[in-house]
C-alpha cells in the first residue's frame, strides 16, 4: 500500500552523512519518498567527504538517497544545496545552478509569512564555540576574525592528515559542559543572523533538532540523519516544526513532534 504523500511547502534536511556507516539512509529515503515539497534545502554534510577519505563506504542506499534528490530535483522541486564541513568541496560551486539545483554557500529562505531565514550550515561557529571565553574578552573584531579564519583552520589541520574537527563529536564526550556549548553555538548562529538584517536561521551541524527564539531571532536546527531522523518542514501555511522520522514511521500518527511555530503568529 502506498504510503500517503505530504505535501508541504519546503522542507530542509542536513547532516545525512552519506558515505559514512552512522547514516540512517533508509528512513531518509522513506521520508523523502513521503514529502513532497516546493523546496528542498540541503542544509550541509550531505554527503562524509572526510569519513570518504579514511575508508571506501558506499552501499546501494545511500547511492538511491542520491538519486532520489536529484529526482526531487527533475520532478519540479527547487533543491537548494548548501555544503557544511565534512561536504565543504563543493563549496567552490556556490554560485551554480544545474536546473533545479542550486549550490550556495548560504541563502535566504522566505516564509509564506514574509519572513527571512538565513540558511546555512553552522560550522563557520565551531572556533567561536571553541575559544568563546577568550573571544569574549577580545571582543567583536576577534569574534568576526575567529569566524573568518575556521574554515582555513580546517584546511591546514587536513593538510596535516588530521580529521575535521566536530563539535557534534566534541559534544558527545563533553557532556558535562555541552550544554554550555550548545548555548554559545545557538547565541553565535542567532547573533550572525541579526548581523545580516535575517528575521530566523536555518542551520544544522550540532546533530541536535530544534525551534526556540533566541534574542528576537528564529533559531531552527533541523537536526540529522546519524544520530537521530529529523527534517524542519515548513507547512503550506508557513507554520514550521521539527519532524522525528524515526516516531513518526513507527505507526505514530505523522504530526509534528514539536509545536509548530508560526512566525507570524
Ligand atoms: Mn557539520
């Protein structure tokens, strides 16, 4: 029996991590199968470029989440790519579009609401999460350098054959401070959508779902596909909520788990 079809008026997934063995490609493609949406955010680590390099992993799901996408994509969907750091090589393809696929290092999605989220991935804050005592000593040039020099930090520490370094790993074995971590991530993604005259932020990287305000910013994180199976749906009303997939799937009734939050609301 076919399952029945959502439809919904955009729909942003991030860190699925193909390539890697933690990633949970069948629930996606289960819930790709179950959405249909104007747009398609992929929101960064899409596909475990660093997870590649160490060892060959590449099964038939994760090759059919990959088509699936860009079938999205054939079929009227507008996919929007946004690389994060375990994907950052297509990074030097923002910019381009492939008939319905668009690569860009970040974007702005308007709600039917009228109101602007800032996408992007969220790694560009690790070095913030890192040195935050310090940088808040330095003040505001420091933190905008801290953000400048990530990604060329990241570069050098691959140069040296080491991995990326992930805050949602670090997370995992600091579960003392992390939510002292998780805090500073959220205040330095919110603060950069502010900077940049955004109403919200769209993001991911953390591995960690969630809708909450920070500072009269929007803060939406839509989560992952390794530890947990979450997207950030935006509905036909431009009401947004988090999906568990994983809940939803196992005969739940398919409504969000979170309260959706209507912006204009
Ligand atoms: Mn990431």
């Amino acid at each position: 029996m076919q399952a029945p079809i959502h439809p919904v008026r955009a729909v942003f997934i991030s860190d699925i991590h193909l390539g890697s063995r933690g990633c949970n490609a069948d629930a996606l493609l289960s819930f790709l199968r179950a959405v249909q949406t104007d747009t398609l955010y992929l929101v960064g680590d899409i596909v475990d470029i660093w997870s590649l390099r160490r060892g060959f992993y590449w099964p038939q799901s994760h090759n059919n989440v990959l088509r699936t996408l860009l079938g999205k994509a054939k079929h009227g969907t507008r996919v929007v790519y946004v690389p994060g750091n375990h994907d950052e090589d297509f990074r030097e393809f923002a910019g381009m579009q492939f008939g319905n696929l668009e690569i860009a290092q970040d974007c702005i999605h308007v709600t039917a609401g009228g109101e602007r989220l800032l996408v992007l991935h969220g790694d560009e804050f690790d070095s913030v999460v890192k040195c935050s005592p310090w940088l808040a000593a330095l003040g505001s040039r420091a933190y905008d350098f801290s953000i400048g020099m990530n990604r060329h930090f990241n570069r050098v520490r691959r140069a040296f054959g080491y991995d990326y370094w992930s805050l949602a790993n670090y997370l995992k074995h600091k579960v003392k401070n992390a939510v002292n971590y998780i805090s500073s991530f959220e205040q330095a993604v919110a603060r950069e959508a502010r900077r940049r005259g955004a109403d919200g932020v769209v993001c991911g990287h953390i591995h960690r779902a969630e809708i909450t305000r920070i500072d009269e910013v929007l803060y939406c994180n839509d989560g992952d596909w390794v530890e947990s199976c979450t997207a950030l749906v935006e509905d036909r009303n431009g009401r947004l909520s988090i999906w568990d997939w994983s809940r939803m799937q196992g005969g739940l009734a398919p409504v969000p788990v979170a309260d959706p939050v209507g912006l204009a609301a």
